[in-house]
C-alpha cells in the first residue's frame, strides 16, 4: 500500500514537474520577442500579426505610439536595424525609431522578412507597416 502512495506521489509529482516546464518555456517563446530594455515600451504588429517590442527616448516619438494605440491605426514604424539578443535576433534602433505615414517601397519589410535576410538588414533602415498593440510606461 506504501509502495502505491509512493509511486502515484512521485508520477503526480513528475507531471507537475513537465507541466511547469512546459509552461515556462511557452512563456519565454512567447515573450522573447517583447524584450526590452527601459520602462517606456511599445508592442508593435506588423501585418503578418508578429509581434516585436519597441522602445524610443523621443517624447514626440512616443507620443504618436501611444496615439497609433488609441485610434488603433496603422503606420510604418522602423529605424536602423541591430542585432539583438530576442527571438527575432534584431531590435529597431532606439534612438532612430521613426513613426512615419509613407516610406520608401525599398525600405518596407515584415519581422520575418527582416529575420530571414538579417545580414542584409543590419545597420539599414527598415520599416514596417504596425499597429500598436500595447504602451508600457512604469
């Protein structure tokens, strides 16, 4: 009778293990591509539904974020492209995110397509058509 309470406990115990694990490694995929680095960050959408975090010093530049979130409009958001340690491998560059109504066709991308060709990518502007998603401000 021992013997069964033991291996039930260790099999209810291993479940819960493998659960957690599970858990927490949807969790980080998930996040991955949100991570960031300063307390005022935006969640941007491109038109593949990716997702990707942004971050911006600009007071001007975050204003126009947080009004593309609250009228749920779309625009190309981009800067210089960067190597980044998330999922995407890249960030848009901080300090030259730019908020703009049209851009130059050559400089228009998906996060995949930036992904995919990153060598090419790095260290030029690139742009995406986004809609914001959600504004972090702590």
């Amino acid at each position: 009778m021992a013997n069964k309470r033991v291996i039930v406990s260790v099999f209810i115990l291993g479940i819960i293990l493998i659960g957690g694990l599970v858990l927490g490694l949807a969790l980080h995929y998930y996040f991955a591509p949100l991570k960031h680095e300063t307390p005022r960050w935006a969640v941007i959408k491109d038109t593949n539904g990716d997702k990707i975090a942004v971050e911006t010093p600009n007071d001007i530049v975050w204003e126009q974020l947080t009004q593309l979130f609250e009228n749920g409009s779309r625009m190309f958001i981009g800067s210089l492209v960067e190597r980044y340690n998330n999922s995407w491998g890249f960030r848009f560059r901080p300090a030259n995110l730019t908020v703009a109504p049209i851009t130059a066709e050559g400089l228009q991308a998906t996060l995949q397509y930036i992904k995919n060709n990153l060598d090419y990518w790095l260290g030029e502007w690139a742009y995406t058509l986004s809609q914001v998603m959600a504004i972090h401000e702590q």
